[in-house]
C-alpha cells in the first residue's frame, strides 16, 4: 500500500507543480509568496520576538491555508473533471487514494511551515541579531514543528470529509477555507490581548512542556478519530455514488 500512496502522491505533486506538464501556472509560485510574506515580511515586522516567543505559532495557518486546494480538489475536482472514476477503476486501493492524496498536501503545507520559519530565524539574525544567529529555543521550535504537523493531519482529513460531500471544488474549498480560519481565529487573536490577559491563557516556560503534550495529544485523538471517519466515507461506492447520495 506504501508503494501505491506514493504514486498517488506524485500524481497529486505533479498536478500541482506542473499543470500540464508545464512549470507555469503551478502553485510553487504561491507557496513561495507564503514563504517570503512569513519568513521575511512579518518575521521583520514582528523583530527578536519572532523566535524568542510564540509568535510564529499564530501564523501556522497561513501555510496550511495553502494545503487548501489540493484537499478541495482531492475528490471534488477528480469528480468535476469526470477523471474519478478512472482512478477509481485502477487497482490502487481506497486507502492507497486516500493517503497518497493526504500525503501529497501535508508535505506540501508542512514543507512551507519549515521553510518559513528557517527563513524567518535567518531574517532575524540578519536584522537584529548583529552578527549571533537567533534561533527558536527548543520549546517553541518543537511545538511549531509538531502544531504544523499533527494540524496539517487533521485540516487534511477534515478537508477530504468536505470535498467528499462538495459538488464542486470552488464549494469544497471555500468550506474548507473556512473550517480552517474559524478553527485558527482564536489562536491568531491571541497576540492581539493585553499582556496580563495573555499571561495568564498562555502557558509559561516551566508548563510549557505539559501544556504542549496536552495539546498534542488531543490533536492525536483528533487525528485518529477523522482516521476512522475517512476511511468509512472514503469507498468506492460511497465515492462513485456522488455527492448527493
């Protein structure tokens, strides 16, 4: 099955980069404006405090907002453009599509995550550190890397449950697009509270560890329970039934 996920995912990679066999018009141009807004733009706005602090935790959704269209389009677009039922008619199997598809956008999103906060650091230190590299301590550079991670798992498996259902994938991806800003607005607004508010709703460095083991786990069992519910919906005949059944 590992054999066939990855095959999957290189049809979706190069569907991705290359529309049409053709490097113009592929979303490697997107992913590089998210990468410099983040790395560059609003790591320089933001100063020191970008690695020093949990800022960048706050702008994780905005390179997962990127994994938007391949999730939109992992049923919903096989389905407008009439290709799922070749791909249905293959011998890869429900779960291989289902991965392979997952795969293909968590890679994409968290690849962006990692390059927009090496980036990020990189400009820091250029600015601000006079001539010392500054660097995530080991806290935040875990928690940002295993938030991207362990998220990017869960908008996924939420996202194909909702290309699922979608008749089209403008409708798939606008649902999308909102489950993720309604999930992430609270997070984000967070830097914007007073200080003493934050304090007091953001763990210190001496929870800090508890708090992101909290978290992670229940992302976890987040993740595990859209597992369940994606390879129930994920079956050929519910697949080739369309959305209206």
């Amino acid at each position: 099955m590992i054999g066939d996920s990855l095959t999957v995912a290189r049809k979706e990679w190069r569907e991705l980069f290359m529309p049409g066999g053709h490097l113009a018009g592929g979303a490697w141009s997107e992913g590089l404006t998210i990468v410099g807004a983040l790395g560059i733009f609003i790591a320089l706005a933001s100063g020191p405090a970008w690695v020093s602090s949990e800022m960048a935790l706050y702008w994780l959704w905005l390179p997962l907002l990127q994994m938007m269209g391949m999730i939109a389009d992992s049923v919903a677009g096989e389905r407008e453009r009439r290709t799922l039922e070749t791909l249905l008619a293959s011998r890869v199997s429900d779960r291989a599509i289902l991965f392979g598809k997952l795969f293909a956008a968590l890679c994409y999103g968290w690849s962006l995550t990692l390059l927009s906060v090496l980036l990020g650091a990189l400009t820091v230190s250029i600015a601000y550190g006079q001539g010392r590299l500054l660097f995530y301590p080991l806290q935040i550079g875990v928690s940002i890397v295993g938030s991207a991670l362990l998220g990017g798992v869960c908008v996924g498996l939420a996202g194909v449950l909702i290309s699922i259902r979608s008749p089209t994938v403008r409708q798939a991806y606008q649902r999308v697009s909102l489950m993720l800003i309604l999930v992430s607005l609270p997070v984000f607004s967070l830097q914007y509270l007073p200080p003493d508010w934050r304090s007091r709703l953001l763990p210190t460095d001496q929870n800090w560890l508890l708090f992101a083991l909290a978290a992670a786990s229940i992302l976890v069992l987040l993740d595990a329970l859209l597992v369940a519910a994606a390879l129930a919906q994920f079956r050929r005949p519910k697949l080739m039934a369309g959305y209206e059944q």
